[in-house]
C-alpha cells in the first residue's frame, strides 16, 4: 500500500495478521477475504485486544480467515468439532471471548448436532458461520446448505434435498442473537460481528458467501455477478411474510432474526456455583 507521495506504508489493520499470511490461500474473487476484513475492522472499532480472544475453527476454507491469519491464540480443530472445542475453552478461560470462524459443512453437517445443543443451551461464544452452500476445500461436495436440484460433485443428477435454513433453526433452539447478512452486506456484517463479540449467551451470524471454485460450476457466475444477485435478493427480515426456505431465486431475508438477552450459560453455572459454596459452607465443609 503506498501512501500520497508514493511511499509503502502498512495497512492499518495488518497489524492484526499473522506475518507471512498475505497473500492468503483464498481463490481469486472468494467472500472469505471480504469475511477477514469485516472480522478486523469489528475488531479494530471495538478496540478490542486479540490477547483476550480465543478464536476457534472447524476444517474447510472459511476456518483459514482466523487460522493462521488473525493474531489471536486460535485452535484450528477437527472437522465439526468447532463448537465442542469452544464450548471447553470458554468453561475453562470465561474471561476470554470466544469466537468461531468456520463454514456451512463444518458447522450445520458435521457439527450440527454440536451447533443445535450450544444454541439450545445459550453457551457464551459467537458463532460466525461462512455459508457458500456448498463443501469447498474439500473438492465441492454437496453440504446441508446446498439449494435443492442443484449440481455438485457428490449431487451429479442434482441434490434431491431442500436445504437446511441454520439461522431459523438456531433462533427456535435458543440462540440469543442470530443474524444473517451476505458478502456485499460488509458494513452490516462489520456491525453484526461487533455485535457478536459483545453480547451473551450463544450468538451465531450467518454470512452467505461466494465460491467461485466449486458453487455452480454448471453455471458458473463471476463473483461480481453473484454479489449482484445478493444485492438484488436481499430484503429486511421485517419485510418478509414468507418463510425463508433456502432455495436459490427466493428473495434472501437478511438483518437481525432474534436478539434476546436472556443470561448466557457461563452466569447460569456461576450461581449453581455460588449455591454449592453457600451449601457447603453452612454445612461446615
Ligand atoms: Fe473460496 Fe471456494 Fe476457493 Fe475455498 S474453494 S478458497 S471457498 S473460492
Ligand atoms: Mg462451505
């Protein structure tokens, strides 16, 4: 980056990169890039301390946003096991904010039932999950987000199964915060994050995201056209009569879908807590 007379000057959010992580092992034209930068910008208002985060990822492209390219203590974990990891650091270090980076396949497939049960419990970590609908560092498989009738390399007569909609489903488990916003949404998507980080209880932000490798290879749109169409598909949660069925052409809600402020787990364990010691202390223990 050059300044105005011509010098090479930092960033000002590389200070949050790990050296070495640029240029990333993104694909030309990826959402994951845009996820980064609205990640460190949140980050960079709040005037948060990467010191007292603890980012956590599943496997699949999206988790390389926080591992290795945030400096954070990160724990790039097994493939859907994301929330399970995050879910002990956060019992272990409450202090810490914990926050997890990882995609639709990780975290609705193979961490589903993970995801469902940390919803359902109001666990304190904030969940971002990257949803470009389909596996993508693994080969282009067809996830529980893919659109039906769609082709991949697992679906090759195309998918036969509607599509799982993760923010409707975790706002009914009990997440306190669900919101939902896409890669041309990143002023939105900054605030939501911030949001995320500072809130209690379960948080999750879905951020709709192009793949330009492997989503729609039988169609395949420039990442320009496709943030075109998430322009043109989006409308406001509270615009909406309609339930949201995942389905590619349907108009896309997006905003705030639940913002409760219901206690988190980790002040709920704490009064068990002060109830054991209390018992215990009458009984002379
Ligand atoms: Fe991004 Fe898809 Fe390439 Fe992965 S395979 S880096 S999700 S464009
Ligand atoms: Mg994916």
């Amino acid at each position: 980056m050059l300044d105005q007379g011509g010098k090479q000057m930092e960033h000002p959010l590389a200070k949050y990169l790990r050296p070495g992580t640029v240029p990333s092992t993104f694909c030309p034209g990826c959402g994951c890039g845009m996820v980064l930068n609205a990640l460190l910008r949140a980050v960079d208002h709040l005037k948060l301390d990467p010191v007292d985060m603890v980012m956590v990822t599943g496997i699949g492209c999206s988790s390389w946003i926080p591992s290795p390219m945030f400096r954070c203590d990160t724990l790039h974990t097994t493939h859907g096991r994301a929330v399970a990891f995050a879910t002990g650091v956060k019992l272990m270090m409450p202090g810490k904010r914990v926050l997890i980076v990882a995609g639709d396949g990780d975290l609705s497939g193979i961490g589903g039932n993970h995801l469902i049960h940390a919803a359902h419990r109001n666990i304190d970590i904030g969940v971002m999950m990257v949803n470009n609908r389909i596996y993508g560092m693994t080969g282009g498989q067809c996830s529980p987000t893919t659109p039906m009738d769609m082709f991949s390399t697992t679906t090759p007569y195309g998918n036969l199964d509607p599509p799982m909609t993760v923010s409707e489903l975790l706002a009914s488990a009990g997440a306190n915060y669900v919101a939902r916003w896409t890669t041309y949404h990143v002023r939105q998507l900054s605030r939501s994050m911030e949001e995320l980080m500072e809130g209690e209880g379960f948080r999750f932000l879905e951020i709709i995201s192009q793949c330009p490798t492997h989503f729609g290879k039988d169609a395949r749109r420039s990442p320009v056209e496709v943030l075109d169409q998430y322009r043109d598909e989006s409308v406001p949660f509270s615009e909406t009569k309609e339930a949201y069925d995942g389905s590619l052409g349907a108009k896309l809600p997006v905003g705030v879908l639940a913002d409760r402020k219901r206690h988190g787990y980790i002040r709920r364990l704490e009064a068990v807590e002060g109830k054991i010691r209390e018992d215990a202390a009458e009984a002379g223990r």
